[in-house]
C-alpha cells in the first residue's frame, strides 16, 4: 500500500507513506506536508484511494474492525 495515490477533499492529492497497524494510523504525503490519519477508518470518510480495488478493501476492512 505504500506508495499509493489517494485523494482527499482539502488537501488534494497525496502519496501513501507509511502505514503503522500497531497504533492503527496512516501517513500521507501531500506536497511537502505529511500527515496522519486513523487507519483504516479514514478510508470511509476523508481519504480516498485512486486504486477503485484498493478502495474497496479498505472500506470492507474498516466495517469489520
């Protein structure tokens, strides 16, 4: 997943990079600007995936947290 393109309604277009499962949180690069986010609960809300499969998975894995 690091590496993906994602998309967020303020701050554009972003570069997943980092995901960190232990304390559920997702790192985002947007330009110079890096920024966290609840992982994968964010992915219903905020962030979203320009991989359309990936998306899916996301979601389908935060309704079953």
């Amino acid at each position: 997943m690091i590496g993906e393109k994602v998309t967020h309604e303020i701050f554009g277009e972003g570069v997943i990079s980092s995901v960190d499962t232990d304390k559920n949180l997702v790192s985002v690069v947007f330009g110079k600007r890096t920024l966290c986010f609840p992982y994968p609960d964010s992915f219903r809300g905020y962030l979203t995936a320009v991989d359309l499969d990936l998306q899916k998975s996301l979601q389908e894995e935060s309704k079953n947290q």
